[in-house]
C-alpha cells in the first residue's frame, strides 16, 4: 500500500519512489471540526471513500488513494453478496459427505472386525509403552482370532455340499408327504385326479409368494437404501471427519479442540498449558511415553497415564489445572490429576464426560426399604464414574469438612441412617451447635446433645471419657467371647448387648478440641479411643467447618481413615481434611465450588483409587417433603421386631430400676396371660415405665430376674423366651407372706 506516516524518514522506506502522502492532512473531519474558525482555503478537500491497495510491488506516484462518495462505491465492497446461500450451499453439500464418512467409518469396522488390524494396532502402542505382556496378550488373541477365522472358512467350503443334501433330502421329503396327502385325498373323494392337489396347491402357493415379492421388492430395496444412508449419515455427523470448508460453524469450533481427550488432544492441551519447563519439551522434541494407553472407563470418562519429561513435575502441572481443563473443555471438577505413588514421574490423568457430573443424583437406595450391616457398610453416594461409594463403618473413623452451607450433613445423615437401619446399632450425637438436622433422628438416637456452651462442650468431653473407657471393657470382653476371633463380628454383638456396634458423631468438634478447658484432654482422649476402637465396633465422626492444624489434631486426622473434603478455602483446609500433601499431589477440593458443587467432596479412603470424587445422596427435610422422618421410624420398627427395646439404656438408667418393683411391674403387663413373650414383656414395660425399662434387652430382663429368684428366670416355650405369669405371681405372693406385720403396721402409722 503507497501509505506511511508523514513522520517516518523517506530514508527508511525502500520504495524511494513512492508518493508520501500526510494522512492527517486527508482525515474526515467531525462536525465539531468545521467551524468558520478551521476553514481554510488553502487546506485540502476532506477525501471520503476507502482506502486501497494497489495491485504491483509498488503503487504509481500519485495515484488515486479514494474514491469520492457515491462513484463506485459497490467496487470495493468485500462483503458477500449472498452470505445465507453460502451457507445453504455448504450445508446441502455437508449431508452427502456425511454419507461418505460414514461409509468409511464402517468400512474401518467391518475390516478390523473380520481382520487382525486391530490386534496389530494394540500391538504396535503397547510396544510404544514397552508394555511387552500385554504384546504377549495380545499375540495370543490374534492367534485365537485367526483359529476361529480358518474354522469359519472351512465351514464355509463345506456349507455348499451341506446345503446340496439339505435340498435333495427336503425335496424328497416334501413331495414324499405331499403324494401321501394326495391319495389320501383321492381315496376319501373316490376320485384318482385329485392325486395331483396338493402339488397343485403348493405351487399355487409358490406363484403367490413370487407375486407378492415381486411386488414387495422395489419398496424394500428403497427403504433399505434410505435407511443405510441414514445410518451412514448419523455415524458420518458423529465423527466430524469432514474438510475444514464444509463444517459447520459450531463443529468447526469444536474441531479445534477435541471433545474427546485422546493422546492428540492431551498433548495439545499439555503444549498451551504455559508450562515453561513443558514448553521447552516440547520445542526439544519431547517424545511422550504413554504408560497406560487413554481408555474409556465407566462409560463416562478417559483414564491416561503419561510419563512427564525431566524438569518437569505434576505438582506444577495440577497448579495450572484450570487452563489444563479449559484447553481440555472440560470444567475444573471434570479433570482430576495426581502423581500415583508407585510411578514417580507420571501424570495420572482422568477426564470426566462434559456435564457428566452436573446430573441429579439418585435417590437414596434405602429411602423405601431394606435394612444394612454395620459390618458391611452403608451407601453414602456415587462417585465420579457412577458408581455406588459405599461408606464403611466398622473399623472406620470419619473426618468431614468443608466451608458453610456446601453439603456436610447430607453425608452424615446418609451415614446415620444407614447405620440406624441395622437393629443392633447404638448411635450417639454431639452437636457442638444450635442446629435443626437431627432432631427428626432423635427416636433412634441413644443420645442427641445440642449446644455450643460449656455444658454442652463438657457432655461431649464426658463421652470421650466413657469411650475410653468403654474401649478398654470391650476389649476384655472381646478377648473373653471372640476365642479366635481377633476383631467384634455380628455373631459376638448378636450374642452380648455390651458388644453392640456403637456410632459417635461429634458435629462442629473444632468447638471442643479449642475450647480453652476442655480442648486439651479432647484431643488426647480422641487419639486414644481412635487408636482402640478400630477392633471393637465403635466409629467416630468428626464434623468441622474449620479443618485446620490448630482446630484439629494433627493425630486425629492422621488416625482418621475415611476423610471427606467439601469445598474449602485453601489448601491448609484441604491438607488439614485430607492430610498433608494432597494438595500438591493433586488431590484437592479447592476447585470445588461452594455454590455450584453443594453435596459433592472429595474424598480419600473409600475405595482403593487415591482419591474420590463423591456426590452424597440427598436424604432431604424440608417444608412439605421430610424423606428422614420415616427412615427414623422404619429403623425403630426394625429394633422392635428383633426383640430390642429402647436405645441400650446407659447405666444411670438402669440403676434407676432400683426405684420400681420389676415383679409389680411385671404382673401389671402380663395382665391374665399365662406366658409372654420376652420381647412383648419388655415392649409393655418400656411403655409403662419408659424412665426405667426403655433400652432393657432380654440379657437385662433375664438377670434382673434371676438376681430375684433364679426360678423366675424366662423359659423357653415354642422356641420362644418367656416370662411365666405363675411363677411371677407366686413370688409376689411369698414375698408379702414374709413381710412383717409390724413393719406394715408402722408404714400405715406413718
């Protein structure tokens, strides 16, 4: 273009023959600019129109640099004419092509399928691994393959013969049993042409068929033609193998960036990661080295494991994640990287499905119905491949964390519930709070303590004190009624009340591990019951909103061997859930959003992959809708039906038998039944004096009684345990006969 800067040296600029032209002296001028005070007789002709590149190395000297307004105008226009016909061309022609990638796409199949291509390709990227077993695997599968191709073949070479003897043995049988019908016939109608009838009829038949396919067979053709193209067609649009030109424009933005993350666009999305270390790889000739091929997995994401060049670590790698999962099109949440523990080097990659994890949940699989093991754990969620996380709860300790309001709750009320749903499972719960979430459990509930001041505070530390104590007991029992067993099994609880399985949450625990009294003796009786009750069925869960080194021993996170992390603010929260390092390996719940990721954590020790990606079931309570209300109820229903009362009533409750007359009490309920059940009796004593007998169990009854009279001990009737009115009433009776008159006299007196 014969246009530069008035202020740039002639000297400068090759083309010295060039005309120089002032720019500023040929601007448009603005309303404001022509005023009478500017004009100027001598200043030049304000020039309208664009301005133009000559055709040449150089434009002529003086020539025309615009066009005046109205003269040609359209002659410079650069815009299409008919922009929606482009268009339309360019779709219209993207259909037929659509067929024709199709068409090689199924081609592609059906030469891998009847071929070993495909072994051979596997073959070829697990020697580029120095995979050399799965090569051997692989080799043996083409074998395989190429055994049961040669049998196919054979069978094939022999079909002919087989279908030659097929048709004679057929034919001679049809017209064998057709002449058997035809003199049937002639004989039943007296009449020998009727011999012929059925040949007659059969191939009237045989016309007719021929008739009505030959009529059939032109529509049939065509709709089997259109339906293959539409086939070809919708595998051909799925693909997007077409020439740049005839995409479309969202596929063409697509194109750019893969959807799927395969080697290609991992790579490209590692080359643009702004990695300096990486990027001079990558200009060096970096030749990546694939460990684990990029699989598909649980039929919603991508799994690759790629060994990082020298210099360059994934813990600099997971702190640009976020352009990681933008150059992937994926969200943040939707990519998850780590270094494993045993490949040093490696970036262990997972790519989640776009929107794959911003589905609904499902419903909670206990919601209706069903009951659980305490020693087989409890659905909690569903993990980032869809799968259902189960939630241990023996020999299991919990800590769970996050910022307000992300979700915490919904976890361990899924916990609780589950837990509750098993008839012999005590739970208690300290909330070092004023909080609503688990009032609707208070029926089930052994214990419910609610409140953030000192009285509270010291409940709870009062229960860490009888855990530790409770530890130790459970201990010596277990080794008095476990004989090989080294840990409790369902058959001991079963068998022993004392030995019932035993859940402790302890909701807002940073209250009372930095309460300025108690905090300190917290935190030691927490490690000690910890470290003694992996064995001895008791699992304790420990709730926080401020998981940090001060707010938390570092003793109790590190016993702790499930750890759930919501969204939280930094990575000493997260270091402080998940335990020290994670957030550099990768494993990190900083990227969860508190507003968009609400019930969704992060999670370390449910499975046997590193880490987790768990999105908790909702069990919800809220106006108009309470889903936990009748799982409480449903659990009490499950207790009364395995004969146990009550909520394993504590021993200050017991000593309170003391107070009432267990025979009175007895009488009263049994009313004029001759014998009842054991678990009937205890459910009419809970009910008449829930203070006393709510909690008592069979064993309870049973001692009770036999401390009285080792007679009136319950029997065995039909099977069943029970209590004898008889007998019950005998002793009542003895027992007024030896009562002092004397003594009756004064007790009126008084």
């Amino acid at each position: 273009m014969s246009i530069q800067s008035a202020d740039r040296p002639l000297d400068d600029d090759p083309r010295d023959d060039a005309e120089v032209i002032d720019i500023d002296q040929h601007r448009r001028r603005t309303p404001a600019d022509n005023t009478p005070q500017d004009t100027d007789d001598d200043a030049p002709e304000a020039l309208t129109g664009r301005v133009v590149a000559h055709q040449g190395e150089h434009a002529p000297p003086g020539a025309d640099l615009a066009e005046p307004d109205g003269e040609d105008e359209d002659e410079f226009d650069d815009t299409p004419l008919f922009p929606a016909a482009g268009r339309a061309l360019r779709a219209l022609a993207r259909q037929p092509a659509y067929v024709v990638s199709g068409g090689k796409v199924t081609a592609r199949r059906y030469w891998e399928a009847r071929t070993t291509a495909r072994h051979e390709r596997m073959m070829r990227a697990a020697e580029a691994q120095g995979d050399y077993q799965a090569i051997l695997e692989w080799e043996e599968r083409a074998r395989a393959f190429r055994t049961e191709r040669h049998e196919r073949r054979m069978a094939l070479l022999a079909a002919p013969v087989h279908a030659a003897r097929a048709t004679a043995v057929t034919a001679v049988t049809g017209t064998g049993v057709l002449l058997v019908l035809g003199v049937a016939l002639a004989a039943s109608e007296h009449n020998p042409h009727e011999i012929i009838s059925p040949f007659m009829v059969t191939v009237d038949v045989i016309r007719a068929a021929i008739t009505l396919a030959a009529i059939l067979w032109g529509p049939a053709v065509i709709v089997s033609l259109c339906a293959g193209l539409i086939a070809l067609w919708a595998i051909g649009r799925s693909r997007r193998e077409l020439p740049t030109w005839l995409m479309a424009p969202a596929e063409l933005a697509a194109e750019q960036r893969d959807l799927v993350p395969d080697e290609g666009a991992i790579l490209s999305a590692l080359r643009n990661l702004g990695y300096p270390a990486l990027t001079r790889a990558f200009k060096e000739g970096w030749v990546p080295r694939w460990v684990t091929a990029t699989e598909r997995v649980d039929d919603m994401a991508h799994h690759t494991q790629v060994l990082l060049p020298q210099g360059v670590t994934v813990e600099e790698v997971n702190k640009r994640k976020k352009v990681l999962a933008h150059n992937l099109l994926r969200h943040p949440t939707e990519v998850w990287l780590h270094e494993p523990r045993n490949q040093p080097g490696v970036l262990d990659l997972w790519v989640a499905d776009q929107g794959s994890l911003s589905g609904p949940v499902p419903p909670w699989p206990l919601l209706k119905t069903g009951r659980t093991d305490f020693f087989k754990g409890v659905p909690v969620g569903i993990s980032q491949r869809g799968a259902v996380i189960v939630g241990r709860l023996m020999a299991a300790n919990y800590m769970i964390g996050g910022i307000m309001g992300v979700g915490k709750s919904s976890l361990v009320i899924a916990l609780l519930l589950g837990a509750m749903l098993d008839p012999i499972v005590e739970i208690e719960v300290y909330v070092m709070a004023f909080n609503v979430d688990y009032d609707p459990m208070r029926e089930r509930l052994r214990v419910l303590v609610k409140g953030d001041e000192d009285e509270q505070i010291l409940k709870a530390l009062q229960a860490l004190r009888a855990l530790r104590d409770e530890v130790t007991q459970r201990g010596k029992l277990l080794e008095a009624l476990g004989g090989e067993e080294v840990v409790l099994t369902r058959a001991i609880a079963e068998r022993d009340a004392r030995m019932r399985p035993k859940v402790v949450v302890f909701d807002e625990c940073h209250e009372l591990f930095m309460h300025p009294k108690y905090g300190k003796e917290a935190a030691e009786l927490a490690i000690k019951v910890m470290k003694k009750a992996r064995k001895t069925g008791i699992t304790l869960i420990w709730v926080t909103v401020s998981p940090t080194k001060d707010s938390i021993p570092r003793d109790v996170t590190r016993t702790t061997n499930h750890r759930v992390a919501f969204a939280v603010g930094d990575h000493v929260a997260n270091d402080g859930i998940l335990g020290t390092g994670k957030h550099k390996a990768g494993i990190t719940a900083t990227t969860l959003s508190p507003t968009e990721d609400i019930g969704t954590a992060l999670t370390v020790g449910f499975t046997r992959n590193p880490f987790e990606l768990v999105r908790s079931y909702h069990i919800r309570k809220e106006a108009g809708r309470d889903e936990v209300t009748p799982v409480a109820r449903r659990a009490l229903e499950l207790r009364e039906q395995d004969g146990i009362t009550g909520q394993g009533a504590p021993e200050s409750e017991q000593e309170q038998a003391g107070e009432r007359d267990l025979l009175d009490d007895l009488s009263t309920v049994l009313g004029a039944e001759r014998r009842m059940r054991t678990t009937i009796a205890l459910q009419r004593l809970a009910g008449l004096a829930p203070e006393v007998y709510e909690g008592w169990s069979g064993e309870t009854l049973k001692a009770a009684l036999t401390a009285i009279d080792p007679a009136l001990a319950p029997h065995r009737y039909n099977g069943n345990p029970v209590v004898d009115s008889a007998k019950v009433r005998a002793a009542l009776g003895e027992r007024a006969e030896q009562t002092p008159l004397d003594d009756e006299t004064d007790q009126e007196a008084n």
